[in-house]
C-alpha cells in the first residue's frame, strides 16, 4: 500500500488539492488507463487529503490567519497581553505588511521600481528608510517599542512525530509529548495498524522541490542499499514531475546547527517505509529565477530576483502577488501603509489559475511509486503421492514486485516485517505428518536489479523473489486443502490443492 496525506500544515491548502487531484485521477482512470487500472487492481491506496481540518478552516476564514499548525494555544492557554499580533487588519481577507517611515529602518525602496523594498546597504544613511512588520494590531503599546507575537497556536504537527522527538528548548511546537495531538495520532495509530503500507508521500508547500531522507543524518550514514532505492525513485520524481529531489539533511535544514524533522523521519526511521516529502509551488522559478539555494535565498539575495518577482506579479497575477502599497489609518500606529507581497496567496499556495497545472505534475510518479511496491503471486502448487494416503505437498510464491517484500533494509533492522508465512489449512480427519502449519519463510527480493549487466561478478540472487513450502499429509484421495501465503508488505494469496 501507499500512503498520501496533505495539508498537516494550516495553510499549505494546495497539499490537500493535490491529494485530491489524484484520487479523480484514480477514480475516473479505472478501466481506461492501464497504470491506474493495474494500480487499483492490484495495490492499495490510502488517502488523507487534509490531516489539519481545524487549522486550514481557520486559514480559509473571512478573517484568516496565518498559523502553521493545530489551533489549540500552545504552550501556554492565555490571551496575548502585549506585542503585535498578526491578523488581517483592514477586513480585505488578506494578512500583508506594513510600513512606517522611519531614519532607523532597514528597507528602502528600490531605485528602478519604488513599488519594491529592498535592504538598505551597509553604512548606508542619509535616504528615506522603512521599518516593515507584519500587518497586526497592537497591545499595550507604548509608542517606541513592540515585538511581534508568536502564534498563541504555537504547536507544529509535523513536529509531533515519535521518531526523534524533542522538547520544546530543542524543537518549536513540537507539542508536550510525542502524538498528543489528536491529529498526528490518528494518522500513527492508522499507519502503524496496517502494514501493508511501504511508501509514503507527504504533501506541504512551498518551493517546488522533493525532499528525501534522512532529516537527521547524512546520507554517509544512511544503510546503502536503502539510500539508493530512495535515489531511484527520487530520480523518477524529478523526471516526472520537474521538481528537483534533494537531501533534507544536505539541502533543506532551516539553519546549519539545526535539525528538523517530520512525517518523513518517522515512516522511515521507525516503520521502515520509502517516504518523500514533496514542497509544492515554487514562485521563485515562476518568475525565472532557476539557480538559487532553498533555504538561504529567503535570508538574502539580489534585488535583481525582486524585479523578476514583481514582474511575474504584474504579467501573471494581475498585479496581486506583489500589493502596492496603500495608506491606512492603523488604530494604534497612526497613518502607515500597508502592502507588500502577499505570502498566503501567492507564496504559500499558487494562485487559482495555476493549481491544477502544479498538482498534475504527480499521478503519473505515484502510480509508479506504487506499482514498485512488492505484490504476492502463486507461482506454483504441487501434490505428489507418497503412498496409499500419504501426501506431499508445495507451494511456491514469488515477488512481483520492483520493490523487495520487505521494501528498506530499515525495516528488516526495525524488525517491523516478516518474511512471508505460508499456512496450511487442514480439514477435519487430515492429520500433519511433516512440516508445521504455519511456516515463516525469508523475505523476497523484487525485480530490481542489484548490479548492472556490466558489474564484476554476476548476481547470485537468481531466484531470490521465490519462497517454497512444503508438508506431508495424511488424507483420503479427494480430499481439498487450502492454503494461504501472506507478507506484510506484499499482499496475501490463497489457492486449494486436491489430493489426486
């Protein structure tokens, strides 16, 4: 099986369209497309098209807000008494920022185009400045000084995970304990009772990129085997999709001395699952801005990359990407201007002309994704007499699958998946003679090669996607026995032999 989920973070409400996207795709796709139709006749899918209902209602309300995650106050269940919350101000449905004018600011407008604020240089002075906040309303101001609130909602889903959990000093809204949000446990509680699942793909937004395992150590430190399945099939993502897939560890953490992590931590480093975390929307590259860092583009780079921005803002989105800015009568500052880019709509989510286009990039690498996973099949039954009521029986199963039925290395470690278990059912006045009725094979490689055509020495795993089980029974001529074979990770099979 292969799990989907989106939209765990408040705002990132095109996670949730895309999960949606391809379940039309399935639904409408059975029995006119192959893949899809293979797919559904033969796999499992699992789909959680918003793991954050309360929260994304909030960020879609008349007044909306811009948490990250749960809605519950978090740490601490008390009303902000001081400092700028911020919240749409103006009632237009938007949360932008504001500016004052100030000789202290940091911004100044750019010298081409003054719709833009750009940071002012290094021992800089004598030109008109700005100080820029978030658009709020204050508490308790004193007219000189201010910080801008936390979310009161301060808990982080992602952050509330088992693996590699830790406490707030360590982790932001990492929650008191690991599942205590009523959310994140519903989807550990669901994942880890069906086992079948051995991918996963989480959906968030934005900057157009797949991230891969791990989060909290380099890919030296990764089991081998495992990080080259996940760099196949990150390849195929990038292949089919146009995001590039990269390291969480290597290429996404939020700052250098720190550790993240999520979803994707969990499903791999305890469950032993492929996992992927695909950041949709990319505005940067809309605008054509294709070279540039992740992470450390949002601390600095060039005006040049604002004029491309504000340009795409213009031909592209009417002109509303980037808000010019406006007077406002702000009910604690005074007259301050509010505009600026506005993040929800065009940052955190494609606008509407452009959601259908983004999402529909992915069916066609999960339904990949999920046709590699290991499938069960009977490859063979066999009844021979050994005497007048004496029987011997077996019954061989392969692995169909590109995937082996184990999926990761890491699982086989976590101990989180069995071999396959064959099971002989015995009907009454059938007595076992040899063998046990239920029997605990190894694990099955899939299809996927291990070495090129080229390598040094040729592959010694010819057959090793086969399992056989044999007993000896004692039965009348005639007599029906069924028997069953199952992985947890592969599906299970059933077949009935007649002693003849």
């Amino acid at each position: 099986a292969l799990w989907v989920d989106g939209n765990i973070h408040a705002g990132e409400l095109t996670a949730g369209t895309a999960c949606l996207y391809w379940l039309h795709q399935l639904v409408t796709g059975h029995g006119s497309d192959a893949a899809v139709t293979q797919l559904l006749d033969t796999r499992v899918v699992y789909l959680c098209p918003r793991l954050n209902p309360d929260g994304a209602e909030l960020a879609l309300a008349d007044r909306p807000r811009h948490i990250r995650s749960g809605t519950r106050p978090y740490p601490f269940d008390e009303p902000q008494v001081d400092g700028l919350t911020a919240e749409d101000v103006d009632g237009d449905g938007r949360v932008l920022s504001m500016r004052i004018a100030d000789p202290h600011g940091g911004w100044k407008k750019h010298p081409q185009q003054p719709r833009l604020l750009v940071p002012r240089e290094p021992g800089e002075f004598g030109g008109e400045y700005y100080r820029v906040m978030p658009e709020g309303t204050l508490k308790n101001f004193d007219g000189l000084k201010f910080n801008v609130n936390k979310d009161r909602e301060g808990l982080d889903l992602n952050r509330n995970f088992p693996a590699f959990w830790r406490q707030e000093f360590e982790q932001l809204g990492a929650g008191p304990y690991p599942t205590s949000e009523p959310e994140v446990r519903a989807m550990v509680d669901f994942v880890t009772r069906h086992p079948n699942i051995g991918a996963g793909i989480s959906y968030h937004t934005h900057s157009g990129v797949i991230l891969r395992p791990m989060g909290t150590c380099s890919d030296d430190d990764m089991i081998p085997e495992d990080l080259w399945a996940i760099k196949r099939f990150s390849a195929l993502g990038t292949e089919h999709t146009g995001y590039p897939a990269i390291s969480i560890w290597h290429d996404f953490k939020y700052h250098p001395k720190e550790v993240i992590t999520g979803t994707q931590d969990w499903l791999y480093e305890h469950l032993g699952a492929l996992f992927f975390t695909v950041e949709l929307w990319a505005p940067n590259r809309e605008a054509g801005i294709l070279d540039y860092d992740f992470i450390h583009w949002y601390r600095d780079h060039p005006p040049e990359d604002d004029l491309k921005l504000l340009h795409w803002s213009d031909t592209q989105c009417n002109g509303l990407a980037h808000v010019n800015w406006y007077p406002f009568r702000h009910p604690q500052l005074g007259m301050v201007e509010l505009g600026g880019w506005d993040r929800q709509n065009y940052w955190r989510n494609p606008p509407p002309q452009f959601r259908e286009r983004e999402v529909a990039r992915f069916p066609a690498w999960l339904t990949q994704l999920a046709l590699s996973l290991p499938k069960l099949e009977v490859l063979r039954t066999e009844v021979r007499a050994l005497g007048p009521e004496s029987w011997r029986i077996r019954f061989a199963v392969a692995n169909a699958g590109y995937l082996p039925s184990y999926v990761t290395r890491r699982a086989i470690e976590r101990k989180v998946a069995r071999g396959v278990v064959f099971e002989l059912h015995l009907p009454p006045g059938v007595t076992l003679q040899a063998g046990q009725l239920r029997v605990v094979a190894p694990h099955l490689e899939g299809h996927a090669p291990k070495n090129s055509l080229q390598a040094f020495l040729p592959s010694r795993e010819v057959t090793a996607d086969r399992a056989v089980a044999e007993w000896v029974v004692n039965a009348p001529r005639g007599t029906h026995i069924a028997l069953t074979a199952s992985a947890d990770r592969a599906g299970s099979v059933r077949t009935e032999v007649t002693l003849d």
